[in-house]
C-alpha cells in the first residue's frame, strides 16, 4: 500500500492508498492503524480477496448471434449459469441490432465486428445495469437512430465506439459512471450527459474523444466527487455549445 495521503478525487476520505496485489494475493485481511489526536487509536479491517476470473468468449462465428434477439437469449442463458467466477465477452455480428440491449445482473464485454463493408450497428438502447465489482465493457460499437444509445446506472467503458444522430449518446443516471475513449459523438442533440451524484466506479480522464456537430458535446449536470475531470486528447468541432458544466469541477482540456 502507498503512503495514504489527501486526495481531492476522494472527498469523502481523510486520506487515499493505492493497493498493489497480483494474482495471487487470493484472500487478504488488511488492518487500517489511525492514531487519532488524544492518543486513542482506531483499528479498521477491510478485507480483500483477489480472484482469477476464466475468461469465457462467444462469436457470432460459431453460434445465432446476428440478431437483438439472439443477442439477449445468450445474455439470458449466462445470467442463469454465472457463479461469479467467469468473464464473459461477446463478439457480435457486423449486423443491425434493432431493438434494446439490456446487462443487468452480469458482466460483459460487447465487441463488435467491422469488415469492408459492414460493422456492428446497434439501433436501440444498452442499458447497463449489472451492480457487480466489475464494469461491463462496450467495443468497437456505432449507435444510430434516435433516442439514447446507452443509458447507465452502474458504470462502463466504452472504447472506439461511434454515437451518431442520437437524442443522448451516453445518458449517466443516478448510480452511474461512464468512462469513454476515443469514442465519436457526431450530430447529436447531446454527446455525453452526465446527472449522477453517487457511483461505485469512477475515473478523472475522458481521453481521444471526438464530439462534433452535436448541439451540446457535453453536458455535465451531477457527476460523483469533487475532482479535475480532464478531456485530454479530445476534439471539439463544430459544436452548439463544447461543454456545458454545471457542477463545481474543474474540467481541463488538453491535445
């Protein structure tokens, strides 16, 4: 463990470590020694237990699974088999998804597949909801159409994926955070809109981004702790308005 030290990332902590463990750290009962100034002293046990996860893979290529339909009878079958011990990634077709996409009580890797003249297009709304101590991941996806491309109460990733012509791309509800990179948010009435206050993962960088043609790129209402958000390496472009920030962070933005 580091030295713990103040962090404005953590407002509700006196002080903040980084633990280091690896694989085999397994089970791990940590003792927390505060001395407080009237020469009491506080002993608090957290306990940590490490755990390998199988990583489990599914491919349109070996199974149905170039429909929404397909898609969430897989979803299904694995919510009722996980024990908790398996990661689980799924490669979808370079087809149209019509319809929504619900996680929700597992989590999972979404990639989606491109070939010269198709890619996955997902024409309806992922809502994340799986409430685990993993985020689900979302890959290489385009979102078109209308209304919200993914809506969030229990926090993801999003990598290269493009929102195009949406309502809200990304739509961070109460209980969510998410964590885009090098993401395309293209004339969309909003790109990126943050309105939750608590979260049980968070992240200061929102890194490569490109927001262009979008009324608003950003549009941050609530977001959880008190930090620096940084935008590093994005690209704002013909915008109605870059970022909207109507919270108390501070938001820098870098090449």
């Amino acid at each position: 463990a580091s030295t713990p030290v103040y962090s404005s990332g953590f407002p509700d902590a006196v002080l903040e470590s980084d633990i280091t463990y690896t694989d085999n750290c397994t089970e791990n009962d940590i003792c927390w020694i505060i001395k407080l100034k009237d020469a009491r002293t506080v002993k608090i046990h957290q306990y940590l237990r490490i755990t390998v996860l199988e990583p489990v893979e599914y491919s349109y290529q070996d199974m149905p699974l170039s429909t929404t339909d397909e898609l969430t009878a897989l979803l299904a079958g694995i919510k009722k088999e996980d024990d908790g011990t398996k990661s689980y990634t799924i490669i979808l077709a370079p087809e149209v998804y019509e319809g929504d996409i619900v996680l929700d009580g597992i989590v999972v890797n979404l990639q989606g597949t491109k070939t010269a003249d198709a890619k996955t297009e997902v024409r309806g709304t992922v809502y994340i909801k799986s409430a685990w101590p993993f985020s689900s991941q979302l890959n290489g996806l385009v979102f078109s159409g209308e209304g919200t491309g993914v809506r969030d109460t229990a926090g993801f990733f999003a990598y290269s994926c493009v929102f195009n012509g949406l309502d809200i791309g990304i739509d961070v509800q109460e209980g969510g955070y998410a964590v885009p990179y090098e993401c395309t948010f293209e004339s969309c009435k909003t790109g990126l809109h943050f309105q939750s206050t608590n979260s049980r993962s968070s992240s200061p960088w929102f890194a490569g981004n490109t927001f262009t043609g979008n009324d608003i790129a950003v549009l941050l209402d609530q977001v959880p702790g008190v930090g620096t958000l940084y935008f590093d390496g994005c690209v704002f472009s013909g915008n109605g308005q870059d970022i909207v920030n109507n919270t108390k962070h501070e938001v820098k933005i870098s090449e």
